[in-house]
C-alpha cells in the first residue's frame, strides 16, 4: 500500500464528475417537482390578491358614487318636499280665506235674517201696544170723565 500525499485540499478525479453530475440532477429535478409549481402557485396567488385589491377599488369607487346619488337623491327630495309643503302651506291659506269669507256671508245672511224677523216683530208688538195704549187711554179717559168716549 502506498500512501499518497496530497498538498490540494480537492482532488479532481471521477468521483468529483459523478457527485456534479448528481447535484445537476437533483437540482434539475427539484427545479421540476418543487421550484416551478410554487412559483405557478405564487404567482396565481400573486394575480389573485391583485384582482381582489382592484375589485376592492372598484367596489370603493361605486360605494362613493352610489353615497353621492343617495345625498343628492336627498337633497332632491327634501328640495321637493319643502316645496310640496309651501305649496300646500298657501293652498290652505287660500282655502281658509275662502271659507272665511263664505261663513262671514253666510253669518251677515243670518244677521239680515235675524233683524228681519226682529223687526217683525217688533211691528207686531208696536201695533199691539199702540192699540192696547188707546184702549187703556180711551178708559183713563172715560173713567176720568165718567162718560163714554167716541173713539175717531
């Protein structure tokens, strides 16, 4: 047996070619088995979250559109509203003027008729007043004179 020195700390020989040749396999094959289909995975991942994050976005954008229509569908309507009502406000302003002034002529209606019937009165109570006055006139008299009176 022979005993060999050597100075270099590698020696090139046909283990050295094997062993490369292995790892070239062995990376050649993790690249196939292992590298690739996580990369394939990360980057459908990747394209993934990107669609979610623009979805997000757009999902955003017509969140404000739709609360800018809702304030100005609100605006609208509280704009239409107080119109409504100032609308409604002097139609019944008018209509109570009208009323108003129907149960004023109605009420002077009522006064003509009331004073009507008032003086009607009042006539008949004059005649019957006058003639009970000339009866009891013509008895003063005739009591006052102890005689009959002729009444002309």
């Amino acid at each position: 047996m022979e005993i060999v020195e050597t100075l270099a700390l590698i020696s090139l020989n046909e283990t050295l070619i094997a062993q490369l040749v292995s790892f070239l396999i062995f990376l050649f094959l993790i690249n196939r088995i292992m590298i690739r289909p996580l990369q394939k995975t990360m980057g459908a991942r990747q394209d993934y979250i990107s669609s979610t994050e623009a979805q997000i976005r757009e999902s955003a954008r017509k969140l404000e559109d739709l609360n800018t229509q809702l304030k100005e569908n609100e605006r609208a309507a509280v704009s239409e509203a107080n119109s409504r009502r100032e609308k409604l406000k002097d139609e019944g302003a008018k209509e109570a003027v009208t009323i108003l002034a129907e149960t004023q002529g109605q009420m002077n209606q009522m006064r003509e008729k009331n004073q009507q019937l008032v003086r009607q009165e009042l006539d008949e109570v004059r005649k019957y007043i006058d003639s009970e006055a000339e009866k009891i006139a013509v008895t003063i008299m005739e009591t006052i004179l102890d005689r009959g009176v002729s009444r002309g």
